[in-house]
C-alpha cells in the first residue's frame, strides 16, 4: 500500500486515481499527524509526502518514521511544489528515498516506486 500526505484535495486526488491506474493500492492524508498515525497503523509499503504539510511537515514526519524502528525502513518520497537544494539536502541527510518536484514528477514517479519496493524485498 501506499500512502500519499498531501494536503491540497485535488492534488491528492490526482495523484491517489493515477497511483491506482498504474496498479498500487493506495490510501492518503491530508495533514501530517493524521498521516504519521497511519504510517504507525498501517504500516505502508511506500509514503509519498508533501513537504509543506499542515500539523507537522513532511521533513518531521520522515524524521519521526526513521526513528520508529517498526516503520523505519519504509521507502519515503518527498515532493514539492518549490525545491531547492537545501531541502533535497536535508531530506536525503533525514533518509529520504527520493525528492521529487510537483510539476516534473509524473514520469519518475512509477520508476521510482518499482525501484525502492524492490528493494525492500
């Protein structure tokens, strides 16, 4: 299963009906906490995270999963409307598993999916 974090309704749904069409099954959140809690609860395959999340941003959510030993291990995307090199640096020093742009992201997205629950196997 993955999990999306996304707090805008219609990117979030846009995203949850393509995961779908390409095969995932997919649940989704649209605040940090709420999506923490599921990462606890749910234990999904991937997460798919928003930066700019409201309650708690997607670098402390990354940050609380990393140091949960039972969900530490679960592949993490970060993606953003606005990236720069700080916050690809600070997501990947955090463990991210990938750091995407909102506009580009579309055609990496599968690949990088596929990729990292591959390796999880």
């Amino acid at each position: 299963m993955i999990l999306i974090l996304e707090n805008d309704p219609a990117f979030r749904k846009s995203l949850t009906t393509w995961l779908v069409l390409e095969g995932f099954s997919v649940q989704a959140a649209g605040d940090g906490i709420t999506g923490l809690q599921l990462i606890q609860s749910q234990h999904p395959d991937a997460v798919i995270c928003d930066l700019d999340l409201p309650k708690l941003n997607g670098l402390d959510v990354l940050k609380a999963l990393r140091q949960n030993a039972s969900v530490a291990d679960t592949a993490f995307l970060l993606m953003s409307s606005n990236p720069n090199d700080k916050m690809r640096c600070q997501a990947q020093k955090l463990g991210a598993n990938g750091f995407l742009e909102k506009r580009r992201m579309w055609n990496q997205l599968s690949l990088i999916l596929k990729s990292c629950l591959s390796n999880q196997s």
